[in-house]
C-alpha cells in the first residue's frame, strides 16, 4: 500500500486494533528471544535521489507500494524468518506484504 495515499489509510479505529495485533506479534517475537535491536516505521516523507542530480520529492513507490517501515529479527535461516513472518498482522490487511531479506557483510 502506498503511505503516501491518504485514501487507503486505514481510519484511527482500524488503526488501533492493527496496532494492538502488532503489539502483540512483536511482544511474541521478543519473548522467544528473537527481535533485534533496531527497525522503525518510517515517516510518509521521503526524498529518492537519482542519477545527475535528480531528486524525487517524495518516498520511493513502485506498483502503488511503498515501504512503511522494517524490523529486524533473528532467525537461523530463511525458513524460519519466514514463519515468523507469516503471522505478522499486517498481512490481514488488502494489498499489503512483508519482504523478508537476510542482511549480509560487504563484498
């Protein structure tokens, strides 16, 4: 979903049972010792800089989604970052994802 769209923002009620859901999911995560410190949502501003001094004024959105904020967790491989990730309760809303990567070192 685009953050920057008002009119797919969910209202303030809609809000407050997602963020109760997502309290919840992260309080599981952290109890099983698995969140990292770091992630946060990010504000709906944003600036895109690009080749020969372009700059978009706005955050980076591709097929009407951008990303709202990450979170890092940690996880013996991939398979496991992703069952935790499928009970995220973001997922319970429409056009919504969560992408999972693994971080890696340079080089």
């Amino acid at each position: 979903m685009d953050i920057t769209n008002e009119k797919v923002q969910p209202t303030k009620e809609q809000m407050k049972i997602y963020m109760q859901q997502w309290t919840v999911w992260i309080n599981k995560i952290s109890e099983n010792g698995q969140l990292a410190d770091g992630g946060n949502h990010f504000s709906k501003e944003g600036r895109v800089l690009k080749p020969n001094g372009e700059i978009i004024e706005k955050p980076h959105i591709a097929d009407d989604i951008s990303v709202a904020g990450y979170l890092i967790i940690l996880a013996d491989n991939m398979n496991e970052a992703i069952k935790i990730a499928k009970k995220c309760p973001i997922l319970n809303g429409e056009n919504t994802s969560v992408e999972i990567r693994e971080t890696a070192q340079p080089g």
